[in-house]
C-alpha cells in the first residue's frame, strides 16, 4: 500500500470508527465485542501503561459502564491475560517487541521509521516521536493493535543523530532568539540564548548547533556557530546550501600546503616510463567556462588504414598519493559540485585547474586508453597504460560545433574523422539496447551582482556527443579489461558503476501517461529500450517533452558505485566504470589506482573495503546532486520574482494532494495550492496523476496546459506560488 493511499484509508477509518463509539455509547453494547477490543489494545502496546479510564474512552463506553469494564480488567487479572500495575492501572503481559530503524518525517503531524526487513515503513504519531528529528537512528517498540493495516509504533531511545547543526535565521526578540530552520524536515525552531548569538543579528542566514533537548521543552536549545551573511544575499544563500548539504567551503590548511609543496616538474625519469605522445595532434573540447581540463584526445592514422585514437585523462594519482592530507580530503569530498554560480571542486585550485590540468602548449602527464579503431567504428586493438601528452589546441564546445559544421579549422581532419567515428560507435550501442533519454538541463546568465538575468536551457550537439562516446568507449574497456584479466579463477575487485533496470510499476505508470498525448510505450522487457528510444524522440520539441523525460527518469534506477559487476542498464553495458574525470570525481581515482596496480600483475584488493568506499561516493554524489538542484531552484525563484503579476504559459508537471505543480520556461516549476483554488473542492485521484472538482468535475492532469500568474516567491524556502489565470 502506498503512503498516499494509507492516508486516505486512515482518514475514512477514523471516521468509521468514531461512527462505531457514537453507536454503542447509544445502544446496546456488545460486551465480547468490548472484551476482545480491550485485550487487542492492551497487547497490541505491551510497553504502554492504561488507565482504566482511558481504555473505557478508547472503546467508546461512558461513565455509567465504568463499573462493568472494572469487572472485565479484573477478570482479565485473574486469568493472567493482563497485569495490574497500580489500583487503575494496566499492561500486558507480552514482552514488547522493539525495532531499530530511520526516522523519515512526512509532515509535523507523523512520520515512518524505515527499519530493515520489514514489508513496511512503520507510523509514528508526533506525540510518539519523542523529538526524533528526520534521519535520525532510533529504536521503537510497536503497537500491534491499529486501526488500520499499518505498522504502528513509538520512539523509545534516540540512537543516533542525524544532524545537530541546522541552517536557518535569526529571529532576535527582547530577552532571547530563535533559529528558524530552512530545512522543510526540522518542524522546530530552535532556541537560541542572547549570549549565544556570538554576533548574529536579526535577520542573518547562520549555521546553529543543537546543544541540549530537555525532555520537558518543546524547543531543542543551541547557539549560532557561524554567521554566513544576511538572508536574502546570494553567497549567504549559496553558502547555506553547501553548508546544508554538508558541503565544505574551504579547504583545512595541512591540504592547501600539501598541494602548494607539488613539484610540477616532470623529470626525465618518470618520461622514460611512459609511453609519449607529444608528437601526435591532440587537443581538448571543453566548456567554454572550463578551467579543469580532465580528458584530451588524439588521432594518428595507421598504415593498414585504421585510426588510432588515444582517450588521455589526467593523471591525477600519480600527485595524490594514497593516505595523504590531499587524498583523504578528496575521499571525503568525493565529487567536485557545480553549482549555478561557482564550482566546489575536489582538489585545490593548484592541482584542478594547474598541474593536472591538461592545458594547452603543456607537458601533463596522463592515463591512457589507446584504441586502434577501423572504418566501421569497431576498436581491433587496446592498450592502457601511463602516458604524456602535450594538447596542441583547446576547444570550447561551440569552436568544435563550428568546425564539425564546416568542415574548417584547426584540426578539420582530425575532428571530422572522430565525429565519423563517434556516430558509428553510437549507432552500435543504440543496436544493442541503450537509451537515450535524457532530462531538460538549464543555465543560468548572470548579472555581475549573480542575479539571474536570463535562464537558457543547454543544448547537445554533434561536439558534445563526440567527447561523450569516446569517454563511454573508455570507461566501458576499462571495465572489460579488469572483470576479464582474472587471477587463476578470481575476478579482480573493481569500481563499477552499476544501473539496474527500471521499476516496472512506474514504466506502467509512464505509459498509460504517455498514451493520454498519444504516444505508445512497450513495456516487454525485449522491447522497452527500443520503445523508450521511439517514445524520445517521438516527444522532442513538444510541450509535453519535459514531463515525460522526468517521468521516465524517476522510472530508472539511480547509477551508482559499486565493486558487483552488474552492468549498465541505460548504457546497455554488461561492465561499465569511470575513469575518465579524475579531477572531480573520487571513484575515477581508485579505478586509475586499480588498473595500474592489476597492470602491474597485482592480485585482488579488499573487496569490502573498496565496497565502503563506493557506498560513500554513491552517497556524496547524492549530495552533490541534491545541493546542485537546491542552487538552480533558488535562481529559478529569484528570476521569478521580477516577474510577479506576469501571464506564463505553463504545463502541469505534478499532481498532488496539497496542490499542482506547474512548469514555466520550460524549467522553472511552482505550485498552485489547491487551497488557492476556490471555486470548488478539489479531490485528488493518484492512478490518473489528476486534480478533480467534486461539484463541477473540473480537472487538471499531468502534461496540461494552462496559464498561470506568479503569486508569490520565498528565496529561502526556495518556493514559488503560482495562481490559475
């Protein structure tokens, strides 16, 4: 059963329920009725005390059968179904059943704890959730006795907190302050005393700390640890999502000497390592706004008429040593985050944009993967292995589009021959079952102040496509090489990165939605990529292409890092990795370690250990996501706010009991609260992802269009209210 359905169900329960109390406090009781209902609750809660009282309201009795249930719980004594506490007081005599688990708060009225090996997340009422907080670790004890089919249960031991710092602002009165949390999870503000404000004044966007919850406040009690500027102002804005998504700002002083101290001489020495490819033409394609330079390619013809074609990434391992400042801080980091108006990178500036970097007119040192590749796209040859280059020439996207599209410039052979063979080595993925779809990205141009001026969705072209295939060329031979070089009858331990296939019931759900405009989706498992393929670009450049890309987007299993050599369902790879962004991203580090050590004739490393590291670069990538998301909504709103009062055509992107969710310019998306809605009463229907008027049968579905004016924005809720023209 779904969360969305239980509280429905739940709503009509009590209601049947209280139905039940006003009729046997009027008619005539059903005493076995009241004896089993009366043992159901007491066992249901074997940690929970009742007072005669309270389970004579809890059957529906009055005052005058007071009497009677005393004789029932006494009998119930007697027999030993129940214990008697106190004179009044009950329990039972089961031993309570507890459970640990993980808080997720739904609203301030309820949340669930997930707890692992059970069918379903267990209901926790605010009252019984003894001021666990979102994410925290607890253990419950569970009440059998419900009035639904749900799991119910109380919060008994806090294990463990998720969090005790919060981000919010100060709100200062005469004699003491609060911190209005941002985090649409923490349903309390938390108390701050004047002298633990260390500076903050009203109105500043802080970090606060938790110090103490007593259990008889209502409020936790903490003080401001770091002031990060005025709410409203974009670095306090920005630094608080970092700061929320956990995120450093600075990099600790021991990293920045440590990356400060790098020799960025080659020696002749380690260039009589290497295999060199100074001589061959080799260049970079990159962002415009580029300053880390991760992966350069190269093109030599062969004499038997093939290509070699050389995918250099920069070798990042070979200055970040294992077990160093500069290595644990780029663990802990895991990911560079690109936020709408500054890069958070993995490794300091010198290393990122300097000595790793493979800038032009340079010697950089990289790791290769070498391809001999034939006419009809198929590599014939491989070599990996350390390489040095020197890039002759830096691209931006747009400079390589131009010289795709005209066939002149800098190195018009070279590009042209990689662009051919790029769409061979696609056309052959796309045969053997990728997809390709893909969800709506944005940018944002801004003022010199950082505000918004103009929000332009990215466009992928032919050059964007060409460094693509050949990044996935590499990460996927790298990924075969391992998983087939095997010790005696070992498979190497890797770092994969693994995508499983899609949830079935959301593929149902997205093609009953996509039939509603008229396009048609198989679900068989033989048939579903060529479908979805079909279905993009039977979408593209339509009103309704956004909807349904997200849609099936959230149908996919997220990607992420794995030792398992399960495959890539979305690339159609049986063994996938990444090797080619060591310089922002932490796993492509450990894969470039581990190919060089099994290069080397190294027998399997810890399997577990490298496990654990996956599963915090899967979580901090995450993150990284998440706070990526959170900058581009906070622009969104703030480019929203000029235009208060303004028509926008929009197309409805979301269906939910508190309101419509509603797309704008393509990518900025607000709510209509159904409360907004006054002209009837609103009903929410989740199978036909719709919004129905109970008296005049009005209705909003998913993909409709509408026109929509911007009522009201809130940047620090990073919230947009729209109303229905």
């Amino acid at each position: 059963m779904t969360r969305e359905k239980e509280k429905t169900k739940d709503k009509s329960a009590k209601a049947k329920n209280k139905g039940k109390r006003r009729a046997k406090g009027k008619g005539k009781i059903d005493w076995q009725d009241v004896q089993q209902l009366l043992i159901a609750m007491i066992d249901g809660s074997p940690s929970k005390l009742f007072t005669t009282k309270s389970l004579a309201k809890k059957v529906g009795l009055q005052d005058k059968d007071m009497l009677h249930i005393e004789g029932l719980l006494g009998h119930f004594v007697k027999r030993n179904l129940i214990k008697q506490i106190d004179v009044g007081v009950y329990q039972s005599n089961h031993e309570a059943e507890y459970a640990t688990g993980r808080v997720d708060y739904v609203n301030r009225e309820f949340a669930y704890v997930i707890c692992e090996g059970f069918a379903q997340d267990v209901w926790v009422n605010k009252r019984h959730l003894g001021f666990a907080l979102d994410g925290d670790t607890v253990k419950i004890v569970l009440h059998k006795f419900s009035k639904s089919d749900r799991i119910e249960g109380e919060v008994v031991e806090i294990l463990q907190r998720a969090r005790t710092e919060f981000i919010g602002r100060v709100e200062i009165s005469t004699r003491f302050a609060f911190v209005v949390a941002d985090n649409k999870k923490m349903f309390y503000d938390i108390f701050i005393p004047l002298e633990n404000l260390n500076g903050a004044k009203n109105n500043d966007k802080v970090i606060a700390t938790i110090e103490s919850w007593k259990a008889e406040d209502k409020n936790p009690t903490g003080k401001v640890k770091k002031i990060l500027g005025k709410a409203g102002e974009n670095n306090a804005e920005i630094h608080a999502i970092m700061a929320e998504y956990g995120l450093p700002i600075d990099f600790p002083e021991p990293v920045e000497k440590q990356a400060q101290a790098i020799d960025e001489t080659i020696s002749a020495t380690e260039i009589a390592k290497r295999r060199d490819f100074r001589a061959v033409p080799t260049f970079t394609i990159d962002p415009e706004d580029a300053k880390d330079f991760d992966d350069a390619l190269s093109v030599l013809p062969l004499e038997n008429g093939n290509w070699e074609i050389g995918v250099h990434i920069a070798d990042v391992s070979y200055y970040v040593e294992p077990d160093t400042f500069l290595d644990q801080e780029a663990y802990r980091r895991a990911t560079s985050v690109y936020l709408v108006d500054r890069v958070v990178p993995m490794l300091p500036e010198k290393l990122s944009n300097f000595v790793c970097s493979l800038r032009p007119d340079e010697d950089k040192l990289t790791f290769s993967a070498v391809f001999e590749i034939n006419e009809r796209g198929t590599v014939v040859n491989q070599w990996f292995g350390r390489t040095i280059i020197r890039s002759q020439r830096r691209f931006s996207y747009e400079e390589a589009q131009t010289v795709i599209e005209t066939g002149e410039g800098d190195f018009a052979k070279e590009i042209g021959i990689l662009q051919k063979l790029a769409v061979k080595i696609k056309q052959a993925r796309f045969k053997k079952g990728a997809i390709a779809f893909e969800s709506v990205e944005v940018r944002f141009k801004l003022d010199e102040n950082a505000k918004p001026i103009a929000v332009i969705p990215k466009v992928r072209k032919e050059a964007h496509k060409l460094i693509e295939e050949f990044m996935l060329l590499a990460n996927k031979c790298v990924a075969e090489y391992v998983f087939k070089k095997k010790k005696g009858k070992n498979v190497l331990a890797m770092v994969y990165r693994t995508h499983d296939e899609p949830d079935a019931e959301k593929l149902q759900n997205l093609a009953l939605f996509a039939k509603q405009f008229g396009h048609q989706l198989d679900t068989q498992e033989e048939n579903l990529s060529k479908s979805l393929n079909q279905l993009s670009l039977d979408v593209e450049g339509k009103p309704e292409q956004n909807v349904l890309q997200n849609l099936a987007m959230r149908a996919m299993a997220k990607a992420v890092y794995s030792t398992e050599p399960k495959g890539h369902f979305g690339l159609a790879f049986a063994h996938y990795t990444h090797f080619t962004s060591p310089i922002r991203r932490y796993p492509d580090v450990m894969v470039h370690r581990l190919l060089q050590y099994y290069l080397d004739g190294g027998n399997s490393v810890d399997r577990n250990l490298y496990e654990t590291k996956c599963k915090h670069t899967s979580n901090m990538e995450r993150k990284a996501a998440e706070a990526e998301r959170a900058s581009i909504k906070y622009k969104q709103v703030e480019y929203l706010q000029g235009m208060k009062g303004k028509t926008l055509e929009g197309i409805i992107s979301g269906v939910t009991e508190w309101g419509i969710y509603v797309e704008v310019l393509q990518v900025c998306e607000g709510m209509i609260r159904l409360a907004d809605l006054t002209d009837d009463y609103y009903e929410y229907h989740a199978a036909q992802h719709s919004i129905v008027g109970r008296r005049y049968r009005q209705t909003f579905r998913l993909g409709d269009k509408l026109k929509v004016i911007v009522k009201r924005t809130d940047l620090e809720k990073r919230m947009i209210d729209f109303e229905l023209v």
